[in-house]
C-alpha cells in the first residue's frame, strides 16, 4: 500500500461541491505537486488530508491508517502531519531555536538542543539560534518553518503555497533546496501552487486541478509532452493550438503541415493541434514565411507571435538580439515528431 492514498474523494462547502471525485497515491519519500489556478480546490485537498476538511464520500490512508472517510475522522493532532503556511506562520516573540522545538515538549531539553542543531545544519542555518524572525530574510524564515515542520518527524509534510510570497529566482532556488531536504529526511510530502516552474523544481509527481477536480497526475514530463486533456494542455507551458484534420488513423494535417499523430484518432474528424515555441524553428531558407503581430523580450529570447494564412496564431523563439518590426514576413520550419491533437468542439 503507498504511504498516502486518496481515494475518490468529494467534499462541499456551502452546498458546493469543491472536490469531485479526487484519487491519488504517494510512495515513502514521494514529492507530490498539486497545480492549478485560485480557486480549483488545491488547499481544501490539503484541508481534508490534514483533517481540517469533512468529506462526504471517499477515503483518505496515510501508512495504512485511515485519516479519514464519510463516517470516521480521526483528529489532526493525531494524523502526525507537519504543515508549512505561505506566511511561514513563525512566532514573532521567540528566537529561531525557540521556534524549532516548540513541538518538542515530550522530549528532553538535551533531545530537543540535539533535535534543533540537526536541522538547524540540514537548512544551512547553523548559528542562527538566537536570531528572531524579523532579524532573518523571507527564505530564511521559510527555511526555518520548514525546520519547525521537520522537528517532530512527521510522517508526511503538507505545504501550502510555501514560496509564493518569494521572488520569482528566490523561489525556484528554494524550491530546490527544499527538495534536497526532504529527500535527504525521507519525508513524504505534498505541496500546492499555482507556479509551474516551482512545481516542476521540486516535486517527483505533479497533479493539475481544475474546477475541484484531478485531471491528470502524472511526473512533469508527461503533463508537458503527453497531456491527459485539452485543459493539461492548455494550461502546461506556453501552448497555442491550430486546426487541423485526421486523413487517417497515423496522420493529422493543418496548414503547418502533415504530422504523425502521437495516439490514434478517427478518419477524418476535426481537431486541434498543439504547437510550442519549440516546435517552430527560425529558418530564413525556409519555404513557410508568416507574418509577426507581436514580439516579447524575454531576456535571453524574443517570443514572436506569427499569424498564420488562416489568421491562427503560433509563436516561435529567437535569440534576443534578433529584432523585427511588426508586419515583418519570418520564416520558420516546424519539428513536430508526433502531433499532440484533441476533438476540436464546433464553431
């Protein structure tokens, strides 16, 4: 059985239904994402699994204990779950050792010293015992919230939004840095967030959630090249998608061109593509010339959105230091191994 298991989980709030039907599993050491925008039911996933949330129909195992399930709620001061809180939620009035073995009270003074200088090393804060909250950086202090959630040993650690009051380059280092922790501890642990980039520095698996329920869950690689659903697609990356149509079961043709299909699909039957910036190579020998109507610096690339004879739109990258003006015909040729397509809906 794996260390956490859900199992087909609903839960209402106000008459609402905001998780419909939520299954997944995570193996001892497992780092598991949930990913999606505001509202799609990612912290009440979380509320559930902690206890702080009723379900009324499914079933919630952590090392094959039952959590929870429509009849039976065991508490959360018995669930031994750390949690870590997008505010870091660390007491102002006590130091950094003090913040760290405040759970610690069944252990001896010794046990909790040796407890805290452990972790203390473990985030590389050693020395940072007598140092107060608003003495230490944003990701100092989430590195100590971390050490508070680690200091009992949890069986599994839940993270809400644990970076997001970082900047964008803080938050990704840490995210790293966080996941060297966890796995050196051993410790199973799911995060939510709605930043891809972090999910992908961090987690081993990654669930994409939309309107309370789970559409794929899958490892990072899968949901970018082998989206589960036109929404996965959509919302994985920078993803633009063109018509096209099925000439046979291997085939879709578009006006980019005809490609291989990476699943069978019915003959003849309308669907949309997806295309990537990388899937577009500038080529100025190139045959296909399309016209740009928009450029965005990026840093190290310029994204060029070209719009097709059909008016449809694609983007391709180019080095930064290529610039167009706007109505500028660009050539490119496409690199589609296998075209990723979905049922087109009607017009």
């Amino acid at each position: 059985m794996p260390e956490l298991l859900v199992q087909n989980i609903e839960s209402f709030h106000d008459n609402t239904k905001v998780l419909d039907g939520i299954s997944l599993t995570l193996d001892k050491g497992e780092i598991g994402c949930l990913l999606g925008p505001s509202g799609c039911g990612k912290t009440t996933l979380l509320r559930v699994i902690v206890g702080l949330q009723p379900i009324a129909e499914g079933k919630v195992f952590l090392k094959e204990t039952l959590l929870s399930s429509k009849k039976d709620q065991l508490a959360t001061e018995q669930r031994n779950i750390g949690m870590v809180f997008q505010d870091f939620a660390l007491f102002p009035h006590l130091n950094v050792y003090q913040n760290i073995v405040f759970g610690l009270s069944k252990l001896t003074k010794l046990q909790q010293k040796e407890r805290a200088t452990e972790l203390l090393s473990l985030v590389n804060l050693s020395g940072a015992e007598k140092k107060y909250p608003h003495q230490l950086s944003g990701g100092q202090q989430q590195r100590i919230a971390l050490a508070r959630a680690l200091a009992p040993k949890p069986d599994m650690l839940l993270m809400d939004e644990p970076f997001s009051s970082l900047d964008n380059e803080l938050r990704i280092s840490l995210a790293k840095e966080v996941r060297k922790i966890l796995k050196s501890e051993n410790i199973t642990a799911l995060l939510v967030t709605h930043n891809q980039d972090e999910a992908f520095s961090i987690a081993d698996t990654v669930g994409v959630m939309q309107d309370g329920k789970l559409l794929q869950w899958d490892s990072a690689t899968n949901l970018y090249h082998n989206p589960a659903y036109f929404s996965v697609a959509k919302f994985i990356g920078q993803s633009v998608f063109i018509k096209g149509k099925v000439t046979d079961n291997k085939k879709v043709k578009t006006e980019l061109g005809e490609f291989s299909l990476r699943i069978d699909a019915k003959t003849e039957a309308d669907v949309m593509m997806l295309v990537r910036p990388e899937n577009l190579v500038y080529d100025p020998s190139s045959s296909s010339h399309f016209e740009l109507v928009e450029q965005e610096f990026t840093g190290s690339d310029n994204l060029l959105t070209l719009k097709l004879d059909s008016n449809e739109l694609v983007m391709c990258k180019v080095a930064s230091y290529y610039h167009y003006p706007l109505g500028s015909k660009i050539g490119v040729r496409t690199e589609i191994k296998q075209a990723i397509v979905f049922e087109r809906l009607a017009d």
